[in-house]
C-alpha cells in the first residue's frame, strides 16, 4: 500500500492565521555578555609624570582675578615674574595674564 500523507488531525500545529500566511517567528534575544578582560587587555597604558606642583608665585595668587594680578606685575623683579608665568601657564593658563607678563617684560628698565 503506498505512504500516504499524515491526515490533518495528527497534525500538532496552530491552524494558521486568517489569509493563510503564519508570521516568522520573532527570534530569542540573547544575553548581553561581557567578556573578561584578558591580560593584555588588563595592562594599563602608565600615565605620563605629572608638571611638579609649583607654589603660588604670590601669597593669595590663587584668589586674585586676572585684573588684580596684571596690576602687580610692574612691582615685581625679574625673576618672581618669571615665576608668575610659569606658574598661570602651569595652573589657569589665562591669556590676560600672560600677555601681561609679555608686555611687562618689553618694558625698559627702570633708571637706577
């Protein structure tokens, strides 16, 4: 007798929706993995040596506003605003200030 095909009651499926066409099923989601962290990837890059920390150039410089400390510079010797510079460039960084000391410095010395 030849095979014939399962007859529709031994059939275990949903009848399918009206129209006739089942939509695809919608796929698992998966977990989110986080992978461990290899050796290498464990290594840290060194960060590069800080600037050494500078003291305040003058007592309360770092209270003083651009304006305040630009009116100083022409009272200081040399050498403090050296210090000065290297400390705004090293700390705020402002522009005022610096350009200040650019200028303070083309300035003629004062007649001994």
């Amino acid at each position: 007798k030849p095979a014939t095909a399962a007859s529709p009651s031994s059939r275990a499926t949903k009848p399918a929706p009206a129209g006739g066409v089942r939509p695809k099923p919608k796929p698992k989601a998966q977990p989110q993995v986080t992978p461990k962290p290899t050796a290498a990837a464990a290594k840290v890059e060194p960060k590069p040596a800080a600037a050494p920390q500078l003291d305040q150039p003058l007592a309360e410089y770092d209270d003083m506003t651009p304006y305040e400390i630009t009116e100083l510079l022409d009272h200081l010797p040399a050498e403090k605003l050296d210090a000065v510079e290297r400390y705004e460039r090293a700390n705020e960084n402002r522009d005022l200030v610096l350009v200040a000391i650019v200028k303070q410095r083309d300035l003629p010395d004062p007649p001994h």
